[in-house]
C-alpha cells in the first residue's frame, strides 16, 4: 500500500506541475498582465523592469518552478553523489 501512495503522489505531483497557466482565474489574471506590460515595454523601450515583470510571470508558472526544482535536485543529487 505504502508503494501505491507514492506512485500516486508522484502522479498528483507530475500533474500539478504540468501546466504552463497558473492554478486559479486571478493568479491567472496577474500572470497575463505581468505578460503584457512586459512584451509592450519590450516592443516599445526595454527597460529593466520589463525583464522584472518577465521573471515574476515565469516564477507563476508551475511548469517553470517544477522544471527548475528538478534541475537543482538533480545538481544537488549529484555533488552528493560525488561527495560520497
């Protein structure tokens, strides 16, 4: 049984990370506006704080933040490895 949990929370978790759109309509909201003022700031004059607008749009996502959580467990895992 314990097995079948794990398996089941890895497909609940795999799934949940899965998705480019944030979780919920104003979450959703937020990530499309921080979108849009930051391509037209970038059509129009590219400032620094368009980049910013870009970064806290991509930290919404949970594909983004799965992706970069399975890149440092496996950097992680791997100066463990190493290290041993």
């Amino acid at each position: 049984m314990n097995e079948e949990l794990k398996k089941m929370d890895a497909a609940i978790g795999g799934y949940l990370l899965s998705k480019w759109l944030p979780h919920g309509s104003i979450r959703k909201i937020i990530f499309f506006i921080f979108v849009v003022f930051a391509i037209s700031g970038f059509l129009s004059v590219p400032e620094w704080w368009h980049y910013l607008l870009l970064f806290f749009a991509l930290t919404m996502s949970p594909r983004v933040i799965g992706s970069l959580a399975c890149g440092l467990g496996k950097v992680t895992s791997f100066f463990q490895a190493s290290k041993n």
